[in-house]
C-alpha cells in the first residue's frame, strides 16, 4: 500500500534541510579556530609597530630610473633631453654626500670623477623665466591694477610651498636626487624651477611660458586676488585715486542698520563721490563697513571684482600678445607725480 503523500514530502524536506554527515565534516575541516585570535594578535601587533615609515621609490623593486626619468616628459607632453632633464633632478646636497661617501671609500676624484652637475643654474633660469611670465601675464589681464598687486600675486605663485605642491603633484619628488627625504620645501621648489630652466634650455622660452602657464597659474583659480595684496589703508588710497581721476573724494554715508543695540548688530556703508554711489559694504561695526566698502570700490576702479571675468587659461591663452617690459601703474606714482598718474590713469580706465 502506498505511502500518504504527507509522509513523503515530509521525508523528502528532511533530507533537503538536514545537512549530511559529509557537509558537516567538510564545514569542521575548513573552519580553522586559531584564524581570528591569530589575527587579532597581528593587528594588535601592527598597530603597537606604528605606520609604515617613508621610503623612496627606488626601495621598490619594479624601480627603473632610466626609464622614469624617460616617461617623465611624456606623461607632460614635453620632450626634454635626457642629460638637461638629469641635471634638473640632481641637487648640490646629492653631490656632495656621493663625493664625501667617494673620499671615505678611499677613492680619487680626480682619478675618477663623480660626472655630474648641479641644477643651480637651470633653476635660476627657471625662476627667472616664471616670474617674468606671470608678471607680464597678469599686467595683462589686470590692466588697471597697481604694480605692488601685480608683484603679491606673482609672490604668492612662486611661493616655495606653492612650487612644491605642483612638484608633488606632477611627480618630481620621486625623481630628484638629493641628501634628505622626504625632501624640503626648498629642494623641492628649487627642482621645479630647474625643470622650468631644463625646457627653457632645450625648447626655448615660448615652451617654458606655457608650461609655467599649464601648471602655476591654474593655482589661482577659485582663489580671492583681492586677499593677496594687503592694502594697509583702503579709503586713504581710494581718495588719492579718485583725486587723481578727476573725481570729488569719496564720502561714506550710512544707508541702513540693524540690531544697532545688541551683539548681533549690522551696518550698511555706501561710499559716495560726484553724487554717485560707487560701492557699498556691510559690517559689524560702521568703522569695518566703511572699510569694507572702500575696498570695494578699490576692486571695481582696479577691475578684480568678483564678477569680472575669468582668466584667459588653456588655450586661450596661447595667442596673447604679451608685453614683458611694460608695467603697471604703481601707488608711489600716483602719491608723487600727480599729472603722471593723471594721464596714466585716462589712458588705462
């Protein structure tokens, strides 16, 4: 007689769900109960041991110097000489310990010379070169901007913290040659300077501008030009402006205020001249609003304001007409030579 169909699917679910003696000896083989103390231990001991300590990338094993050195260039898009592009990445304080490791080993010099030469002067080519660049650059996208600004800017690009972030950034830290690592600062920005000097020397000056225009100027984007020169007295220098254009000096008026009687207080200045408001600002007090509204005006009379428009990067910029001898109109000129600033100031507004 044949089973009820209840009992027989019941068996045949057992015989699904219930693991075989098999499954279970494959399961107790494989599980091994000293993996997670043993792991813990090592994590703990890693964690005693510290971080894992600088090392150059020629410690590594896949380390081909001949051969970055090589890519280098390539992955910029320059071609470099590979002798120039050596003597840009070997500093003085490399030379100096391979020839003091050299006489401690007992070996002549002169019988058997080191061969190489420091980038000292292709980084003052390098610094020479950027430099006159970004000056001439930004005295042409900010014609009516002093000279002393011109100059804070072009300070603030060639900062050695600021020249060695991009030669972080574009990999030469793992290329130079010098006695100390991690590298300085200075070791750092003196090789990108020699880089710079490297495709002056082997491309000439127009490579050498466009690459200083590649990789330093975009520093300046999503930045503040303005916090760059620090103007010591805003409304004294708006007045001399204003004087020498021809216009009345400036008058600021408060146009509103705000919760003038507790410590949430806020007031409007406008600066006035010929009857016109040229610039308004707020502030906590009426002293820093009116301070706040001079330099403003400052910004629209010198043409970095904050709506002006951006600067001419990429390619763009390959067709400037760039003049390298002209400069700016400077703040002792208008202070001294009154009928200098006069017709300077016609000529650039």
């Amino acid at each position: 007689m044949a089973a009820p169909i209840g009992k027989t699917c019941l068996s045949c679910w057992k015989l699904i769900i219930r693991p075989s003696s098999r499954l279970l000896k494959e399961f107790r083989r494989t599980y091994k109960v000293w993996d997670e103390p043993v792991s813990r231990a090592f994590f703990r001991r890693r964690e005693e041991a510290g971080p894992e300590p600088d090392r150059h990338r020629s410690e590594w094993i896949n380390w081909n110097y001949e051969a970055e050195v090589f890519a280098f260039g390539k992955r910029l898009g320059e071609d470099f000489k590979e002798e120039t592009l050596r003597r840009a990445f070997t500093h003085r304080s490399y030379i100096e310990i391979e020839e003091k490791r050299r006489t401690d080993l007992g070996i002549d010099l002169r019988a058997a010379p080191l061969g190489l030469t420091d980038n000292e002067e292709l980084a003052e080519i390098g610094e020479e070169t950027a430099e006159r660049y970004i000056k001439a650059f930004l005295r042409h996208s900010y014609p009516r901007m002093f000279e002393e600004g011109i100059c804070a800017i072009s300070d603030y690009l060639t900062a050695d913290e600021m020249l060695a972030d991009i030669a972080r950034n574009i990999g030469i830290a793992d290329l130079m040659l010098c006695a100390d690592f991690p590298p300085e600062i200075e070791t750092l920005s003196k090789t990108f300077k020699a880089v710079v000097g490297a495709l002056h020397e082997d491309q000439g000056q127009k490579k050498a501008a466009a690459f200083v225009r590649d990789f330093v100027l975009p520093q300046l984007i999503g930045k503040d030009i303005n916090e760059m020169w620090n103007v010591v007295n805003p409304m004294g220098l708006l007045t001399v402006v204003l004087n020498n254009q021809g216009q009345e000096p400036p008058e600021p008026r408060l146009l509103w205020s705000s919760a003038s009687q507790c410590m949430m207080s806020l007031y409007y200045v406008g600066i006035y001249s010929n009857k016109q408001l040229i610039a308004k600002a707020p502030g906590e007090t009426v002293l820093i609003a009116e301070e706040m509204a001079a330099r403003n005006a400052l910004k629209k009379i010198l043409g970095t304001a904050d709506y002006r428009a951006p600067l001419p990067l990429g390619k763009m910029a390959e067709n400037l007409n760039l003049d390298y001898d002209k400069k700016n109109i400077s703040v002792g000129d208008i202070t001294v030579d009154e009928h200098k600033l006069l017709h300077s100031a016609e000529t650039t507004m």
